[in-house]
C-alpha cells in the first residue's frame, strides 16, 4: 500500500478528527508546545528605553576613530573621507604596518588621524578620547561586543561589522547598554543597502502580502580566504570555523529579508532550526596543506563545522524565512534572496519580477517597474554610490545615509535590536544543529515593543542634504 496523505491520515488514525481536529494539528504543527521547544530565557524584566526610531542630538561634524584596519576598515575609510563633515581623528589596529597604511592612504583629504598601535588594548585609549563621535568595528567577530560596549560606555554611538555578537548574553548587553547610554549600537550590515527597491516595492503592496523569504551567504572563502596565510589577521576565521557549528556568517542574507518582513517593526522572529551536512572540504584541505607546510600542522587534526547550514526561521505573523551559510563549497559567490507574496515574487541575483503569472516578467519590463518604485535615498544616491563603489555601492550608500542621519539628528534604520536579533542566529544556529535540529525560540530583544514600533522611513523626505566629494 502507498503511503499517500490519505493513507497516512488513516495509518496515524486522524481521520475523525473533523475541522477541529485539523485545527489542533495545524496549531501544533506552528508552535511547538513549550516542552518541544528551547528557549533561553535571559530577559530583563523591563525595557529600560525603546532604541527604536531614537534620535540622537544632531551632530554638527561627525567625528569618528576606526578600530581594526585590515580588509574592511580602510573600505569604510575610504568611503567616510568623501562625505562632507566626516573628520577622522583616530585610527588603531594592533598591526602598525595596517594603521600606518590606512592613514597613507587618506593623505590628500585633510584629515590628521593619530595612530594607536601599541598593543592589544590600544582600542580603549581611542574610545576614551573627548574628540570621537562615532566609533567604527572592524576587528574579528570575538572583540566586536567588548568593543562595542567599551565604545558606548564611553560616550560613543557604536558602528560595528557583521556579526555584532556570538553569543546570547552578549546580545542582551549590547541592548542594555545601548539603552541605558542612549548611544546608538548599530551593526554595518551593507546588504540591506541593495534592496531597498525591492523593500519600497513591498510597502506599496507590489508582492501582496509577504508569504516567504530565502536568502544566505554562499561564498566559497576556502582557498583565497580561510587559507590564505596573508588574509586575516591570525588567522581568524578559519579558527572560528573550527570553533563553532551552524551559520556563522546570517546577517548579509537575514538584514534584507528582515527588514522586508517589519521585523522589530509589526513583526518578530518567533523561532528556529537549522541543519548543517558534514564538513566535506575544510578538514581535508587542512591535512593536505599541513603535509606540505608547518603552519598548517595546528590545523590538520581540528573538526570544521559543516559545508552547508540552512536555518528555517517562523515569524509572528507566520511566515518563513529559509537562510543559507555556505563559505566551503565551490559556490558561486551570491547574497541571493527570494521574497515570495501572494500577488509576486522577486528573485535577486541575477534580479527577476514576477506580477503572480507562471512566467518571469521581461528584463525591460522589471526595469521599468523598479524604476517606477525607487524610494528616495536610491533616487538621490544610487548612481553617486555606484560610483564612489564598495560592494557595488552599498557601502558607500550606507555610510553616506549613517552620517547624514547623524549630522540632521534622524533616527537610523538598523537598531540595536536589528543587530541582536540578526546576530543571535549564530548562537542559536550552533544549538540546533547539534540538537538534532530541534526548535529554539528567538529572544525577542525588543521586549514586545516590536507591536508598535515603526517601518523607518527610505523616502528620504527629511535629511539628505549631506554633500560628497567625488
Ligand atoms: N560587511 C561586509 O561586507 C564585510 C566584508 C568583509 C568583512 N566584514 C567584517 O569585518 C570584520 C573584519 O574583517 P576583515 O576581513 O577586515 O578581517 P582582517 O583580519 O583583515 O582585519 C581585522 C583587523 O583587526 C586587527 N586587530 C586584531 N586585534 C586587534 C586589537 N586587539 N586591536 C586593534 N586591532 C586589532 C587586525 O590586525 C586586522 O588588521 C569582520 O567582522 C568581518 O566579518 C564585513
């Protein structure tokens, strides 16, 4: 006998259950009941002060200090100099020879950064410093909350990089600390910046109501990047490979998705699981470089986490979000998402529309529709950005939207919710995957205040008026 659905209604005896029957199933099937379910409950008792939609006093210059100049940090410096009121006052990484490259190459901008460089704590000595609005992180994943706090307890709005935080505790800190400083504590998550299109399109009703999200990080980081002797700093992210299971890298696939779906905004991550396959790549080529060469040898015997991790995540309001995290299979690199509602679908990368039909529409026909929906920060600073460059512009865009926000005293459009609840997948991930993939509950760091906050706002009808030198 087949086992089709109506044979396994009638194996498992369900059957009979009528329309209230098929009511308690569906329920329980959506919520796992408390007992199936992790959750780790650390909550405060109160929301001490909603972040969110909080507008710091407005800033004439915006003074920054850059931690960590490696890959990413002289990406953002690079950009931040050709923003009218940027002055940058400080630089420091634990390498001299990268501070000391990082200055050199903003010679001609005017700008007369002091250098901090003498030893691993050298960051604090720039948090301390009465001159600094803005503190930028860009050193490996483990320092960016400590730094983070440090930087906010001293008086200092926090932009760090992707992830903000590995572990639950340290996302609880990061918004306590953002709230009782008033400091903003803001992850840079970049990818958020190429889609804001498709965003707009989706407030004005285009997609219909929004079903389901995928999208991820699949870069293959294996041989230029995670063994690359030249590459990170110690050697960082390979170790972290080895550190750790699940998706280590959530924030470029889960910030668009998220702030597509009002996430903290109308709507909340309710909870997750995440599967991860075998490591299939990482430990063999450990072993095969460690026969050929020493520095290899301390990795040769680790366990790496596995090739893929996918992670399905269900919001409050129902739907799903389906991410991938794959940095070591030989991928071709795409932060691809798919936002499925019921009147259309998008698919970015390579980006097609469709209006509900069976088809895509025509390439002519999604650019003239996209055009149609540019919301007003890509209407004044798309092609500028393009330009100016950075990940195909978004980075530029979002340094560029950050320090205006600043300098007109407006809310920013990622939180220190926005940055936990991206960052929290990590932890969260690790957990599932080896518990068997069972559901865990994603804090809700907005302490229920995701009912009534509000979208913020892409129409640039305030601000805007920062100038660039390109
Ligand atoms: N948003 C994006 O598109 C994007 C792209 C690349 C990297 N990143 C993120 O940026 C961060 C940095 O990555 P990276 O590729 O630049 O790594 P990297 O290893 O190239 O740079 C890290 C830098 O931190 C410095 N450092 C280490 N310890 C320090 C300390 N105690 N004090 C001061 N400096 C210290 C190192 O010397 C190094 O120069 C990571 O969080 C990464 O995930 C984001």
């Amino acid at each position: 006998m087949k086992n089709n659905r109506r044979n396994f209604l009638k194996l498992s005896g369900l059957t009979g259950l009528g329309v209230a029957g098929a009511g308690a199933l569906k329920g329980f099937a959506q919520e796992p009941a408390n007992n199936l379910i992790k959750h780790f409950d650390r909550k405060p008792p109160m929301q001490r002060f909603n972040m969110c939609d909080y507008a710091a006093p407005r800033l004439d210059k915006v003074r920054v200090g850059i931690i960590g100049l490696g890959d990413r940090g002289p990406g953002h410096l690079e950009g931040l100099v050709k923003i009218e009121g940027v002055e940058i006052k400080a630089l420091c990484d634990v390498r001299p020879e990268a501070a000391n490259s990082a200055k050199k190459s903003i010679d001609g901008y005017g700008h007369k950064p002091v250098i901090y460089s003498e030893n691993s704590e050298s960051w604090k000595k720039l948090c301390e410093r009465d001159d600094i609005d803005v503190v930028y992180i860009c050193t490996p994943w483990d320092m960016h909350t400590p730094m983070a706090l440090y930087a906010m307890e001293h008086g200092k709005h926090a932009f760090v990089e992707v992830p903000i935080a590995l572990t639950i505790e340290d996302c609880w800190k990061l918004v306590e600390t953002s709230e009782r400083t008033k400091k903003y504590c803001r992850m840079m998550e970049n990818a958020c910046y190429g889609s804001l299109t498709t965003l707009n399109m989706v407030r004005m009703g285009y997609f219909g109501e929004i079903v389901h999200g995928e999208a991820g990080y699949l870069h293959n980081l294996v041989e230029r990047y995670f063994f690359n002797k030249n590459q990170y700093w110690d050697m960082w992210r390979l170790k972290n490979n080895a550190r750790a299971v699940g998706d280590l890298y959530p924030t470029h696939g889960l910030g668009p998705v998220a702030q597509i779906m009002d996430i903290n905004r109308g709507n909340s991550m309710d909870f997750m699981v995440s599967m991860s396959t075998n490591d299939f790549t990482l430990a063999a080529k450990a072993k095969e470089l460690a026969a050929k060469d020493d520095f290899f040898k301390p990795f040769a015997d680790l366990s790496y986490r596995g090739n893929m991790t996918t992670t399905i995540i269900r919001t409050k309001k129902g739907q799903t979000i389906k991410l991938g995290h794959d940095t070591s299979s030989p991928n071709i690199h795409s932060d691809w998402f798919k936002i499925i509602g019921t009147k259309g679908t998008v698919f970015d990368d390579p980006k097609r529309i469709s209006n509900g039909g069976e088809k895509w529409l025509s390439e002519e026909e999604a650019k003239a529709i996209e055009k149609k929906y540019e919301p007003g920060i890509i209407k004044k600073m798309g092609e500028l950005a393009q330009k100016a460059g950075g990940h195909g512009g978004v980075d530029f865009l979002q340094n560029w939207f950050m320090v205006d926000r600043l300098r007109n005293g407006l809310p920013l459009d990622q939180d220190v919710y926005d940055a936990a609840a991206w960052s929290v997948i990590v932890p969260l991930s690790e957990w599932s995957v080896t518990n068997h993939s069972s559901p865990v509950k994603i804090p809700d760091f907005t302490y229920g205040s995701w009912i009534t906050n509000k979208p913020f706002d892409i129409s640039l009808k305030e601000g805007g008026n920062t100038k660039v030198k390109v």
